[in-house]
C-alpha cells in the first residue's frame, strides 16, 4: 500500500493506466462514460457514488444470482452484473474470457470505480472521476443548478505571473557605484564564524516577550531580505512627517517599519553587544496604545499587533482599499499572509457554502485526545498496513501531541450539532451542518501558534497547558490545502477543480522547514519566553541578551508556543548565503 | 406466499437492523465523514422486503449474522478501495519521514531529560558564543524617548509605562480595536477554550510578568523570574 506509483508532481497526478484500459478507451472514445452519466445515484447529498440504473434496483450476479455480495461488477460494455471474489471463483473474470475481447473492464456498482477484470485490480480515469464528481455535485446542488461550487472568489486569486529568476553581478560602473555609496562593514571578529545578524536583545524589564518574537522575525528569511535590501528606508520613509524623527517630535506618526528598518541595520551592523529595542518598544506602545501594561504581554498577542502596526500604516498612506488577504499591501502580509477556506455543508440539502478568510497564522488546538481524531484513527489504520504500528501506537498511548495531528484536527470535518445550526441559503431554514476548515493559500512563512492556554469562563480559571508538543524540522503542508481536503471530500477523485489551478498557478511547493520556534517555561502568570533559530542548519538559543548555541536534541524537546516554518524553497537559499558570508 | 411472514420479519428483524445501522452509521461518519453507510440501509430494506417466505424459518439470529457479515464484508472492501485509490495516485502523506521526525523527537526527549549528559548550563549568566557576559538587569544607559530622561535598559519599561500613563488603571479598561480582531477566525464550538481577543480579562494571555507589585517596585532580578 505505501508503495507509490504515481507520485504527485506539483499537484498533477500523474495516471498509469492498465492496458485493458487504454484499450477500451481507444475503442470507445471519451464517450465511454457518458452513458454512466444516467446510472450514477449520490444518497445522501455530498455521499458516495454508487451505480443503479434505476434507484430502486437490486442488483444481482447474473451468473449465480447473488444479490448480497459485496462485490458485484457491471461490465461497461455490455451491462452484464457479474460477481468478484478474490480467492475462488470470480464470475467478472469469467464474463471478460467469454467474449474474445473488450469485456474486461467493469465498474463496481457500490462504489463507482473502475475494475479491470483481466488485471484484477481497479484501475482509475480521469474521464470517468470528473462524470463521478459532476453527479456527487449536482445531487448536492438539487434545484439550484446554477454554479457547480457556489464558491466566492477572492480578488488575489488571480493567476500571477513569475519573473524569472536572473542572476545578477555587479559591472564595473556598478561596483565604482556601490563602492563610493557605501561603507563596507568590518567584521567585528573573524575567527568567529557565526552568521550575521546574531546578536543578544536586552531585556528592557519583562519584556523577553517582544524579543523572542522580535529574534524570530529578525531572521525570517524574506522579511530579512526586504530590509537588508533596503526596500524600507527609514531615512526616506513617507509615513513620517516631514523626516521629524519621533525624538524630538512626539506627536510624530510611528512607523514600526521604520523601527524594525533600524533595528534590522543594529542587529546585521556585526556589533554582537546586546541591543536594545527601546525605541521598537516606544513606537509599538504608540501604536497599540490600547494594549496597556506590559506586564501580562502574550507573545503571540504581541506578534499579531506588531505585524497589525506594520499592515496599517502603510493602509492609511496608500489610500488604497487593499484587503487583508491580499498579500501585496505591505511587507508584513506579503510574508505571513495566507488564505483559510472554511466549507459549511447543510447536512438536509447538500447545500456548501464556502468562505474565504485571510489569516497571518494559524492557531491550533492542543488537543488532549488527540488519538481519538478520526483522521488519525485512519492514519493510524493506514499504519498498520506498514507494520509500523507498534511505533505509533505507544507514541499516542503516552499521549503525545504533534503539530501534524493538531493541524489534522484543524482541518478535519466538524459536525455543528443542534445548537450551532446555520442558516442554509438553499433550505431557507437553520439547519444542521458539517464544517471544515482548509487552507486556500500558503504563506512564504507559516506561523503556528499552540493555544497552551486553557480559559474557562464559566470558573473565571485560566491555567497553562505544559503538555508536549512534538513538532517536525521539515513540514508537508499538502495534506492541509484546500485541493486535497476537497479532493477526499469527493472520494479522492481526480477532477479538475479551481483549487487545483490555483495550487499550479502559485507553483510554490508546500514543503517548509522549521527556522524559528518560541517557546515558554513557567507558569500562566510567571514565565519566561526563549527562542531557538536555526541559521545554516546549527541552532541557537536566544535567550535575551544571550545567545548561545545548542544541540538539535534540546529544540526538538522544548515546549514550543510558536513555530515559525519557512517555504523549503526559500529556507535552503537563506543557508546558503548564510554559510557563504 | 403469506404476505404477513414477510411483513413480520421485516418489522422484527429490521427494527434490530435500523438499529444496527445507525451505530455503524456513527462509526463510519467518525471515520469517513463524507461517506455515509444509508445507502446500505436502503439495500438492505429491499433485501429484508424480498426475503421468501421459506426464510421465516430461520431463526432471526441466523439472519442477523448473515448480514452483518455482509455489511461487515462490504465495509471491510469499502476501506481497502478508498486507500486502494489514495495509495495508487500517490495521496498518501510521507508516513516514514513522520515516523522519523516522532523517532527523533522522542529520543531527543529522552537525552535532555537524562540529567548525566546535560550539555546545556542553565544558558544564563554564563559565557554567550560571542565570550561575552551579561549582567542580570541590563545596563546600558540611554535616554528616554518621551521624557528625555536617562535610564537604564533593564529598567526602561517600567518606566516607559508610567511616562507614557499606561499601567494599572489603563489596564483595566483596555478595549481592543486592533484590526486584527475582526480578520481573526474561529473554529465555531470552541466557546470556553481560548478566545485571545475577547479583551475581557488581562489574564488571558501568557505571560511573562512576574506579580504587579514587583514590576512597580523595579526590584531586582523581577525581570528574569
């Protein structure tokens, strides 16, 4: 079962067809199917497919007039119902040798798949999943028949264009330029061979909250080399008024980008004494005046205000709508921006409707029984086969929590129960429904944020989960899109869906490797936040003012409370350059 | 033919049937959502309807085994079709390199938790990779952007907080109007867990202070709790 024959290239699934197929398709055409078209019955809305050509049929085994077998064929040549069993006798097989040849291929009549009956294995089309998909979605779409997904479409999903990529050198008139504008940094001390941009942050009285999330963000690779490539100059920043600094002007407008523009040049100066983000801490204060007292600071809430602060300044000086979920407004959301697709499907019509939300990261669930999720129950069933099971097994006895489980727990289907009815557009009424969350589109960097933090309202409680997290150094995303979740929600089915274009137009592969994770000891009220980074594949603890350099053994042990994951395409440029300076 | 023999078993043994389908039914919804099992029930509504009279014999237990042995049967193809499909379009999640991350994790628990081979000293107040040393309240001395005055780095946002007029009474009224609020999502249920944006109490967050009372006095070592 694990062995894979068909790898998935960038999202297209590659079929290898069995020669009985091939021929019967070359004999029939793509009108093969067509004529399924009429048989295929979808109960209830959004169920499988099965085959009956009328909806009250009892097939049966024209051989041995079976009925009940639970495997019964209908030959797509000629209709004739036929019985399978693996071992023993096997009326399918005899019906496709009676005739000298094109009876081979049949279509199970409970589960609408292909069978080849000379090969004894069920073989797959894609002509024939798009007809399957087509049914299961107009019996979900009953009267209405006007769009096959209802799906509103944000703008920023327009096809993109890429720019090649093209290396560049500097020429001669270049580097005279370059030469003459710029002081070269020395470095501080060679025989040290540390990546730039390390450097220890002072704790400005509580505040190792900013600066692990600060640490983290100082080395996210493409919010690195935004401001190292000076696309946000503090010197010529708009947002400022009249070039007054906040110094000597108080009521000038804060710019965090400005801040972190200057703190990107403290930190990568090549300075290794600690620096202290006192006027970051200024200007955010400024911009989130509402968010008082540092002392009961949330690394997280911190993390979403700041990158919020960064969003809206450049809103207010583009006058420009742009949206959230955009991801072309400000540098802030070009890198942590994604789009979250939530499905609500009425349980009565089959009725979906689909929203689409942008999100800067993701917060997700320590759940404590995990084990009990159904996608990993069927993980775990799909494990067995490989007789790996013991391994999984004793990992969910002792209850350990993954990312991957929680982020399986994100996205898996949720039944809204009586009390959470949604109004269904097509039913007119409040009915029961099934909710799933996906992912529409991936960030450049995805932050995973663990809600360790468990708040009763109804006690007036609030305590701290210290349960571990295990978290893996490198993260397939794929499983989480919206193409695959809707994909199994159509019995995996190969179709042509708007997803799946988009997943192609994008072309960014959903691979990440971890480079950054926060994390918190201590109690609710009484703790303390570090954070591990990752530069040319060595980890390092900042822990404030002190950096210094630890064993992967202590990273992969630690109570993560944000992990931040960068596109792998991105991550292995960054080591590199990191390990050619 | 008696038409009632077939009407009675189909009212005795298909009120333990719908029974029957019903929890398979919950079982499969929880392990295929989208797949629903009624499409047995139908079946097997026509089945028990066209059972011959001669069946009414057979005992209702002996029924009861032979279909659910059918259904079970069914059920059991049903599973290995649909991995059939993923595994052969190369759906299936890279189930070793999760295997490997969950080996590794746990052997690196097991390392850190052994106290005999603890590589790490505590990381604080010792030598960072630059040799350099800290003291435990930072002490760099730079002037106030909003007062002017000079304070040291350790101390800075104690003070910041009374100079700019935040603190305890600010506090308590804080109401959120950040942006980020509304572009938040939920997942519906979740009421009582964590709502990090409900700006009803201070405490609903993690966080790093230590008690009230020893950030306003800006005793030492409050920093580092």
């Amino acid at each position: 079962m694990s062995s894979r024959i068909n790898q998935p290239i960038n999202g297209q699934i590659i079929l290898q067809s069995c020669p009985h197929l091939a021929e019967f398709r070359a004999i029939n055409g793509s009108k093969a199917f067509r004529a399924l078209q009429d048989c295929l019955r979808v109960k209830p809305p959004g169920g499988r497919a099965a085959i009956r050509r009328d909806p009250h049929e009892l097939p049966r085994c024209g051989a041995c007039g079976d009925f009940a077998h639970s495997r019964l064929y209908a030959c797509m040549t000629c209709a004739a119902v036929s019985c399978h069993a693996p071992t023993g006798s096997s009326h399918a097989a005899a019906h496709a040798d009676s005739v000298p040849v094109g009876h081979e291929i049949a279509v199970d009549l409970d589960r609408a798949e292909l069978f080849c009956c000379a090969c004894r294995d069920q073989v797959y089309d894609r002509d024939f999943d798009a007809a399957v998909v087509l049914a299961q979605n107009s019996a979900s779409i009953l009267g209405g028949g006007s769009s096959r997904l209802p799906s509103p479409q944000p703008e920023n999903l327009r096809k993109r264009r890429r720019v090649d990529y093209r290396p560049w050198t500097p020429d001669l008139r270049e580097r005279v330029f370059l030469g003459s504008c710029s002081t070269p940094l020395d470095c501080v001390d060679p025989s040290l061979d540390l990546p730039w941009g390390l450097r220890g942050l002072n704790n400005l009285g509580n505040t190792c909250f900013m600066n692990s999330v600060l640490q983290a963000l100082l080395h996210t690779p493409p919010l690195r080399n935004y401001f190292l490539s000076d696309r946000h100059n503090r010197f010529f920043c708009q947002n400022k008024n009249n070039g007054g600094n906040a110094g000597n002007n108080k009521n000038g407008r804060v710019c965090l980008a400005c801040d972190m523009d200057a703190m990107f040049s403290a930190v990568f100066s090549g300075d290794r004494t600690p620096y202290s983000p006192a006027k970051f801490l200024y200007s955010w204060w400024q911009h989130a005046a509402n968010l008082a007292s540092y002392e009961q600071q949330d690394a997280h809430e911190f993390f979403i205000s700041m990158l919020d602060g960064i969003h809206e300044k450049v809103e207010k000086n583009g006058q420009k709508p742009h949206s959230q979920g955009n991801g072309d407004c400000c540098i802030a959301h070009r890198v942590f921006s994604g789009i979250l697709r939530s499905d609500v499907m009425c349980m009565a019509c089959g009725f979906t409707s689909t929203t689409y939300d942008p999100c800067i990261d993701i917060s997700l669930d320590l759940e404590p029984n995990q084990g009990s999720s159904s996608k990993a129950a069927a993980a775990a069933s799909n494990r067995s086969c490989n007789g790996e099971a013991d391994c999984k097994n004793s990992s969910q006895n002792r209850g350990i929590s993954t990312l991957v489980g929680c982020l399986e727990q994100f996205t898996r289907v949720e039944r809204l129960g009586p009390d959470q009815k949604f109004f269904c557009q097509q039913c007119q009424v409040r009915q029961e429904s099934l909710k799933q969350m996906s992912i529409r589109k991936l960030p450049l960097v995805s932050c995973f944020h663990i809600k360790r933090f468990e708040h009763s309202s109804s006690r007036k409680m609030s305590r701290k989960v210290d349960r571990y997290l295990q978290f893996p150094l490198s993260l397939d995303m794929s499983p989480y899109l919206s193409s695959s979740i809707l994909r199994s929600r159509f019995g995996n089915r190969i179709f042509p869906s708007d997803e799946d274009e988009l997943d192609a137009s994008t072309e960014f592969p959903s691979e990440f490797e971890l480079f950054a994770v926060v994390t918190h000891s201590g109690k609710l009220d009484a703790g303390h936040y570090v954070t591990y980074l990752r530069l040319s594949n060595q980890w390092y603890k900042c822990d404030d003012a002190w950096v210094t350099q630890v064993d992967e053994d202590i990273v992969r042990a630690a109570q993560g409370y944000m992990m931040f994951y960068v596109q792998k395409m991105l991550f292995y440029k960054a080591t590199e350059r990191q390990g050619g300076s | 033919m008696s038409r009632s023999g077939t009407v009675f078993i189909a009212s005795s043994s298909y009120l333990v049937f719908s029974r029957f389908m019903q929890k398979l039914e919950i079982f499969s919804f929880r392990r295929f959502p989208w797949i629903s099992i009624r499409k047995h029930r139908s079946n097997l509504s026509q089945i028990l309807m066209s059972v011959p009279n001669e069946e009414n014999a057979a005992s209702h237990s002996q029924l009861s085994s032979h279909f659910f042995l059918d259904i079970l049967d069914s059920i059991i193809v049903d599973v290995a079709s649909e991995y059939h499909r993923i595994a052969r379009l190369g759906l299936d999640r890279n189930l070793e390199e999760e295997e490997e991350e969950l080996k590794l994790s746990a052997q690196a628990r097991v390392r850190v938790a052994d106290p005999s081979n603890s590589n790490e000293v505590n990381g604080k107040y010792v030598v960072d990779i630059f040799g350099q040393t800290h003291p435990p309240v930072a002490n760099e001395i730079f002037s106030c952007m909003n007062c002017g005055r000079s304070i040291m780095a350790g101390r800075f946002a104690p003070h910041l907080e009374k100079c700019m007029g935040k603190g305890r009474k600010a506090r308590l009224k804080v109401t959120r109007s950040s942006t980020a609020a509304q572009n938040r999502y939920s997942r519906g249920n979740q009421v009582s867990t964590y709502s990090p944006y409900s700006g009803s109490s201070s405490t609903n967050r993690l966080a790093n202070g230590t008690s009230g009372v020893a950030g306003e006095e800006y005793s030492n070592g409050t920093s580092e709790p």
